[in-house]
C-alpha cells in the first residue's frame, strides 16, 4: 500500500496563476484533509472531506477550493495564486470507525513557492 | 472553544538525556482524543500515540512515555536517553468527539546533539 500520496512534491507559481494539487489515499477512508504548514503556526486545516461528493471549510479555507469526485483522490486548487499562499501543504485521510477518532494519515506534502 | 498549547518552542539536550514535551489543551468536552505526531526533517508526519479522554494510564513504548493528566489538562510526552534521531519538531493535537477536525499544537522542536 502507497498510503497518502500527494503530486506534485514542489511547485513554483508566479501571483495570479492557477494550479490543483492532488491527493490520493488507498486505504479506502472516507475523510480526508487538506492542511498547510507555516513556520511557528502549526497545521491549519483549509478543507476537508467526510465522503465522496462532500467537502466542507476548515479555519483558513479562502483562496482555496477543493473538490472529491471519487473516494480516494481529494484536489486542492488555487484559482489565482498569492504570495500569502507560500506554504507546505499536507493532505491526510482517516477511517471512519463508529465512536472513535483514529489518526490521520499523513503524505508527504508539496512544497509551494508563489512568487 | 479548542486549544493545544506547545510552549517550549524549542528544546537542545545532549544525547542520552531525558527530555518532556510539554502539552496543554483545553475543551469543553467531556469526550475528546489526543495525539502525538513526529515530523522528522524528512518532512513528513509520523504519528506516534492517540489517547481517549476516559482513558489516563500513562503509556511507555520503548524510549517513549505519555503522561495523560485531566486535573490539569496535560498530555506530556518524556522520551528517555534521547539519541540524534529523536531530532524532529513534535506536535500534540486534540479531537473532540463528533467532530471531524483535528487541532494542533504549534509544535516543539527537539534538537538532540551528540
């Protein structure tokens, strides 16, 4: 099993440009997140996803949208890229299990510079 | 409202001495689950340990122990004869149940120097 995978791994926009990162779990859970990580801030939560078709806003969703077609993939995009958008983004995804929160998995993160 | 607290923004020992990350939340929440999670320079996200919030035995793994504290709202992590692989930044994170969010820390960065 691959786990979380995420494409691309590094990605340099100019301000104004679009883009979608891609994530992909085949574990066969059913929610799946999307992060940024900035120094000092921790993980934000910009959107997540509790099944296929639904999507839902995190604590810093604007300037993203994001969309989940089929169960294992979860897309990311910037409609029109800012230098505040400068940022390692993680996805990870969870199981879903009746009366308890099991932990996230993980991928790698894509590292994107917007200059 | 939900917090972590990670405090010490960043902690240097000398291999082989024991070190404690320090974490606090706060929930209102009766029912809630707490994390660990390492990120070695590497990058990525390793987890290491979940706890539920009726449950406060501490755990050891290895060089690794929790110690889970509700009278004061701690989930301290210990790791014990630290060694230069330990170096990472480590996150703490809170879920309340029947959400779907997870919550982090600001994290810790632990440099283990030889």
């Amino acid at each position: 099993n691959a786990g979380v995978t995420q494409t691309p791994k590094f990605r340099v926009l100019k301000t104004g440009q679009s883009m979608t990162l891609l994530c992909a779990q085949d574990m066969n859970h059913e929610y799946m997140y999307w992060y940024r990580q900035d120094p000092g801030m921790g993980l934000r939560l910009i959107h997540y996803s509790v099944g296929e078709g639904t999507t839902a806003k995190g604590e810093v969703p604007d300037g993203y949208n994001v969309s989940r077609l089929k169960k294992q993939n979860f897309l990311l995009g910037l409609e029109s890229a800012a230098p505040s958008q400068t940022s390692v983004y993680f996805c990870a995804s969870r199981l879903l299990a009746e009366g308890q929160y099991n932990e996230q998995f993980f991928g790698p993160g894509t590292r994107l510079t917007v200059l | 409202a939900q917090k972590v607290t990670q405090a010490q923004t960043e902690i240097s020992v000398v291999e082989k001495e024991d070190v404690t990350l320090d974490c606090v939340y706060e929930t209102r929440d009766t029912t809630y689950y707490l994390f660990w999670y390492k990120q070695p320079p590497s990058g990525e996200l390793v987890f290491l340990i979940r706890r539920n919030s009726f449950d406060e035995q501490n755990e050891i793994s290895g060089r690794y122990s929790w110690n889970f504290q509700k009278s004061t709202s701690s989930f301290n992590f210990t790791i014990t004869a630290s060694q230069v692989v330990d170096s990472a930044v480590y996150f703490c994170a809170l879920s309340v149940y029947n959400t779907d969010k997870l919550i982090f820390g600001t994290g810790t960065r632990l440099q283990v120097f030889p």
